[in-house]
C-alpha cells in the first residue's frame, strides 16, 4: 500500500496540475460546446476511460518504453493528434445536425461518443510521459508491490480528472444552452468546438508535455 504521506503528497501535486486548464480541459471543451451537456459529460468519461490502459502500461514497464522511443512516442502522438482534428472537422461538418440533435432529433449515440473520447484519451502521449515522470516520484520502493501503487496514484489521478472536466464540461454546456437559442447559434457553437479540436490537434502535435 502507498504511505499515507505519499498519497496526500501526490494528490495535492495531481490536483494543482488537473485545475490547470490545458489539453483536456481544452477537449471537454471543445465537445460539450460541439455535443451539448450529455455529449460533454460522456467525453470527459471516455477521455478518463482511455487513460486506464495508459496507466496499467506505465505501471508494468510498457510506457516508460513508449515514452522513451521517438518512434513510438511520435507514432502514438500524430495518430492522436489527427484523430482530434477529424473530431473537429466532423464537427463542423455536421453543425447543422447539433441544431436537430439540440431539438430532440436525431440523437447522437451515446456509446459512440463515449468511444470517440476513449480513443483520444488512450493516443494522449501526454498522458504517458506524465505518467512515467510523475508517478514513480511519489511511490515508496521499500513498501513492495511497485506496480500496485502506481496504479493506486494513477486512479487518483484519474478521479480527480474526472470531477475537474465534468465541472469544465457542465460550464461549457450551460453556455451553450444560453447562447443557443435559434437553430443558427447552435450550429455556430458546434463548430467553435470543432475548430477549438482542430486546434488541440495541432498545439498536442508541436507542443511539449502537460496534461
């Protein structure tokens, strides 16, 4: 088990990084505006969803391989980073349809929206280089069971995402709502979100590592 002191020590650390906005809060976003409230709320639960895999990898020795191998790394990061700007062209694509979707029509599935998030969450080469950076600093060697604890951490980190992005997502989607009365302002939100995607996409593919 993690030291009581590690955990807090570590919980304070992912906190103050999670309140920052950046990517991910960038994402939630970009989608709750795209989506609406249920779109954006299912986002920030796909995004953390994907970070799972990412953290059991760490743990076992995968990741830090990953993090180490520019050709890896740069894989994962381009494949990442153009999946979100597809996400962004679709959105501004189909802005006409968030107006219908916005009215009741044509609903949006929910499981595919979970599962468009759960992809960028897992291609976030970000995620992973924190993750073997940060990690491994708060883990008590002499307690055992190394990999148990990073996983520990990692789902720490993980919850406390998930409450920062919903509050994120909710706020995004609340100025939606207030904007969005006519049909035409809907459309024109939904492709602020798919151009704030688009961007994401091109500041995850030249930028440096944060959450």
């Amino acid at each position: 088990m993690i030291p009581p002191e590690n955990l807090l020590a570590f919980t304070l650390a992912a906190a103050v990084i999670v309140v920052m906005p950046g990517p991910s809060v960038l994402f939630t976003i970009g989608r709750a505006l795209a989506l609406g409230r249920v779109g954006g709320l299912l986002s920030v639960l796909g995004n953390a969803l994907g970070m799972l895999p990412l953290i059991v990898a760490v743990a076992f020795g995968v990741g830090g391989i990953v993090a180490q191998s520019v050709v890896l790394f740069t894989a994962v990061k381009i494949a990442g980073s153009l999946y979100l700007v597809f996400l962004g062209v679709q959105a501004i694509r189909h802005r006409g349809r968030a107006a219908a979707q916005a009215n009741g029509a044509l609903p949006r599935s929910a499981w595919r929206q979970l599962s468009e998030s759960f992809v960028v969450g897992v291609t976030n080469p970000k995620t992973i280089a924190f993750f073997v950076a940060v990690l491994p600093q708060f883990v008590d060697v002499g307690a055992g069971a190394v990999p148990l604890q990073m996983l520990q951490l990692g789902l720490v980190f993980v919850a406390l995402a998930l409450a920062c992005d919903s509050v994120w997502a909710l706020a995004a989607a609340q100025a939606r709502t207030w904007f969005g009365r006519s049909p035409q302002r809907i459309a024109t939100l939904s492709a602020t979100g798919g151009g704030l995607m688009i961007g994401l996409g091109g500041i995850l593919l030249f930028t440096g590592n944060e959450h």
